[in-house]
C-alpha cells in the first residue's frame, strides 16, 4: 500500500453511478415489488452501502477509510436501472473505489434478484447487461 501517513485528512466526495440493462418485463416487474427473492433497489441499496465500508477488505491496496456518509439511489428507465453511490470521508486518501464498489455491488445485487425473471429456456442471459461504471464527480477540499 502506498504511504499516506504524513497526508493531511481532507474532507472528500465522490459519485459514482452505473446501469443494468433488463427485460422492459422484469423492470414492470420490479416496479410491481413481484420478484420472488424480495424488495430488489431496497436489497442493492443494503448490498451498495455494506460494500462501500467493506471496500478495503475486497480490493487490496485500498486504505480502510472513515466513511461519514453512503448514500446509494436509482433511476429506473423502460428497459435499465441506473445506480448512483455518493460516499464522504474526512481522511487522507479518496474514496473513488468505495463509490465504484458501491454501485457495482448495488447492480450485481439487483442481476442475483432478478436473475430467474431474466434467464431463458436455456438459463442464458439475453439482455440483462451491467455496463457504464464511471465516477461521475469527485471533490477533494482544500
């Protein structure tokens, strides 16, 4: 890991945001709260914030980081669900990757929920697709 001791703590934001592509089906479904396993944004949502404190015991050269807040939301389209994580800290290194852990954690949540609406005869998936993890902003004060 690299040496952030002699770092000053400095208050820091990041958005990080992603998409999962779905069935126009599954996403009426979702809607409806009829997926078998549960609440599925209420369980990514859970999945996103537990990942973002568990970042530095997931991704090995990531510091553990004093998270002073997660907030992990959705917009849902026709045919995708768009995930967006916004973490803070006070600390001496960002927080980028907890926000990119957060969202990929989320759409993975909501792919393993979803996952038997999704499937065909087969148990192939057709459409469902994760993609666009990017950090959106990240703000580091002075």
């Amino acid at each position: 890991m690299v040496d952030i001791s002699k770092k000053e703590d400095v208050e820091r934001f990041c958005i990080a945001e992603g998409y999962i592509k779905l069935k126009p089906e599954t996403i009426k479904l979702i809607k409806e709260q009829k997926i078998k396993k549960g609440n599925v944004l209420t369980t990514a949502q859970i999945a996103g914030i537990l990942a973002v404190k568990k970042t530095y015991e997931l991704i090995p050269m990531c510091h553990p980081i004093p998270i002073t807040s997660v907030n992990i939301n959705f917009e849902i389209f026709e045919d995708k669900i768009k995930a967006i994580c916004s973490v803070k800290t006070t600390y001496k290194t960002g927080i980028e990757m907890e926000a990119l852990t957060g969202v990929s954690i989320a759409l993975l949540t909501i792919w393993d929920m979803v996952k038997s609406a999704e499937k065909d005869e087969y148990g192939q998936y057709k459409t469902a697709e994760i993609f666009g993890i990017r950090v959106v902003e990240k703000v580091k004060k002075p």
